[in-house]
C-alpha cells in the first residue's frame, strides 16, 4: 500500500512538473507560425468593384477596424473581444507603406483573408475575421477597395498597437484554432436571380450565421449549417462595455424565432434596427443600412426554409 502510494506521488509530481514546463512554454511562446504557400494573384479594380468592396467592407471590416471617431480603418481596441482571449487591438489597414498595409502584395492580403495566415506566416486567431467561403468576386472587390482612393482607407501614419494574446488565446492557437484551407477551385457568386441561393450566400457570408448560432466556439466555418444551433442564437455575444447580449433565434419557430415575421418586419430590424414596440436592436448588432431590401428580403426568404429550432432567448436591454 505504502509503496503504490509512493509510485503515484512520484508519477503525479512527474505530470506536474511536466504540465509546468508546457505551461512555461506555451506562455511565452508566440502564437504558431505556418507555412505560406505562393499564390498567383492581382486585384481587379474597377469603380463598380471598388464600390462593391466599400460596401462589403463597411458591413465586415470596419467594426473591428474602424476608428470611430475619424472613421477611418486605423485599428482600435476590441473592448468587445471575450477579456479571457486578453487585450486585442485590430490593426491599421489602410495604404500607408510603413504602419498600414500598403507594402502588402494582393496576394498577401488574399492569402490572409482567405487562410487566416498574415505574410510573416503568424496565424491571426478568431478575433480576426477570415472570408473561407465568399465569392472570388466578393474578395476581389474588398481587397480592390483596401487599395482605392477611397478617404476611409487614405494612407495614414496611427501606430498599431500590438495585442496581448492570453494564455487560452495562445493554448487555443495551438490545439483548436487552424488555419483555413485555400480554397482549391473557383467560388463564383451566387446566381443573382435565385432568391434562395442569394439569401443563403448572404446569411453565410455576413456573418449572421456565426453570431446567431449557438457559439462562436461551436461554429462550424466552412459548412456553416452544421454549426450547433445554426441560426438558432443565444450565443453570448459582447456589447462594448463587455456586457453579454445574447443573439436571437432566426429559424422560422413561431414560438421563439422569426416564424410569425413579415418580410417587412424583418427588413426593418435588420437594416436599421427597428422592432414595432420594442426598444431598438443594439450593439453587436449594427444596422445593415448598406443592404439593398432585395438583399435583406433575400436573407429572410432562405431563413423561413431552415430547420425551425425552438429556443427561447431572452433579449438583453441595457
Ligand atoms: C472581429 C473583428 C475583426 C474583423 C471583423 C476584421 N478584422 Fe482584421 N484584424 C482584427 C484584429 C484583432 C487583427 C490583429 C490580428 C492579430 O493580431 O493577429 C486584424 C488584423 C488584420 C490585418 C493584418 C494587419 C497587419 O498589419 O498585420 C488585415 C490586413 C486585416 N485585419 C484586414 C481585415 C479585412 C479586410 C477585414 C474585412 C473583410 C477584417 N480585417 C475584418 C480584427 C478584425
Ligand atoms: C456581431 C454579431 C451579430 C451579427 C454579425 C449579426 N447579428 Fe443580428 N443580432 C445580434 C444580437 C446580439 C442581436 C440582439 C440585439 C438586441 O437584443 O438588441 C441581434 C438581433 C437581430 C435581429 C432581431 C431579432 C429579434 O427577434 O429581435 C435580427 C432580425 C437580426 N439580428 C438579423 C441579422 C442578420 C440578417 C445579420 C446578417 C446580415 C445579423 N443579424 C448579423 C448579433 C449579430
């Protein structure tokens, strides 16, 4: 008895000290680095893509990149980023050669939009978004309009201010977190005139999904309708004071979804934040008043074709 408690004290002081120096290393080791693999690739620009792009880019780039009160995309802290993933600032992003991105190739700034790799092959963790499904088309355009004349993107001199990964952020990076794949063939854009196809695309691509659905954690990126829950919400999203507001369920259930919803209705909510009776909808989410109501109606046509799931989500109004 005696010596069977010696050999498990031994072997669990050996899992320990083990279990340290993982520890000590993962902590001061930086976020892992990947191969990058060379792509052949150089924006097309055009006035319409450059404008496609700026409206692409106000709805998924500027939230987190955005300065708000110059407007411009200059990086700023995430105060919305989970406190557990530590102290996340996004970057400046606009053409300026030396504190920008202007010295990126197109084919960089693809590779990373893409895969989540930036040039220097260093993995950009989830508080940095990836586009793994978009239309080549759609990429096009938003990396034609990061290199336009347009005044949010003009060549400016802010210093980035470098994130502190926490240890979780850092462990995650090693065991959870992957890069996404390049895609290997062509994504063309959906058929304009199917509704549904358009809708779904959009759902997908917007990012409604991955906040709606169950979690961040359990979301499934590149099949987005095996996320858990998918479109089902209560997922803890943050507002900017760190504060949790849970995402509402968009499946068509009567009951808890968007079942008994007017096109309409839906519109109005999602474009500017409007519900009849209620208080407005509120940080993280912002109106899409850049989405034309052809688009916003396509959304709600293919959210009524989804698995109704009946869950209750108590709105949080602050
Ligand atoms: C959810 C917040 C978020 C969104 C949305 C987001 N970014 Fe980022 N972005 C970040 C953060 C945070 C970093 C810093 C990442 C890091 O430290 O690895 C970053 C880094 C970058 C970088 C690397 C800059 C550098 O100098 O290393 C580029 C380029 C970039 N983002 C472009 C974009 C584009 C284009 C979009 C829209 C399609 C976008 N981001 C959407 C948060 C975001
Ligand atoms: C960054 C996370 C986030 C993204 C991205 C997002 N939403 Fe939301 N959405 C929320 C949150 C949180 C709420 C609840 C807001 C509140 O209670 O004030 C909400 C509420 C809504 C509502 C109101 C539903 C109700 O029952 O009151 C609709 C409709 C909606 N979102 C549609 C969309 C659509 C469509 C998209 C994509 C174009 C989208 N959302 C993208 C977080 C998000």
């Amino acid at each position: 008895m005696k010596r069977t408690l010696k050999y498990f004290g031994i072997v669990m002081g050996i899992l320990v000290l083990v279990l340290l120096v993982v520890g000590l290393y993962i902590g001061a080791s930086e976020i892992p680095t990947y191969e990058i693999e060379k792509i052949e690739y150089t924006a097309v620009s055009t006035p319409e893509t450059v404008a496609r792009g700026k409206k692409l880019a106000s709805m998924l780039c500027s939230n987190c990149h955005m300065n708000k009160t110059t407007g411009k995309l200059t990086g700023t802290q995430m105060l919305d980023a989970p406190k557990e993933f530590g102290t996340i600032y996004s970057q400046n992003i606009t053409r300026d050669k030396e504190y920008g991105i202007g010295n990126w190739t197109d084919a960089e700034l693809l590779y990373l939009i893409r895969t989540g790799i930036k040039r220097d092959g260093q993995y950009s963790p989830p508080y940095m978004a990836k586009l793994p499904l978009m239309a080549d088309d759609d990429v096009n355009a938003i990396i034609a309009f990061l290199r336009s004349d347009d005044p949010m993107v003009a060549a400016n001199t802010t210093p980035d201010t470098p994130s502190e990964p926490s240890f979780l952020t850092k462990m995650l990076t090693r065991l959870a977190w992957k890069p996404f794949p390049m895609p290997a063939e062509a994504i063309p854009m959906p058929d304009s005139t199917d509704v549904m196809a358009t809708g779904k695309y959009l759902s997908h691509n917007l990012d409604c999904f991955s906040c709606h659905s169950a979690d961040f954690k359990t979301n499934n990126f590149l099949q987005p309708e095996l996320s858990e829950g998918y479109f089902a919400g209560g997922n803890p999203t943050l507002d900017y004071e760190g504060r949790v507001k849970p995402t509402s369920n968009l499946t068509p259930d009567v009951e808890t979804g968007i079942g008994n919803w007017t096109k309409e209705q839906f519109i109005r909510a999602v474009k500017y934040g409007q519900k009849e009776g209620e208080p407005a909808l509120t940080y993280p989410m912002v109106p899409y008043t850049q989405l034309t109501d052809k688009e916003a109606g396509a959304i709600f046509e293919y959210l009524k074709t989804i698995p109704a799931i009946n869950n209750d989500v108590e709105r949080a109004i602050y």
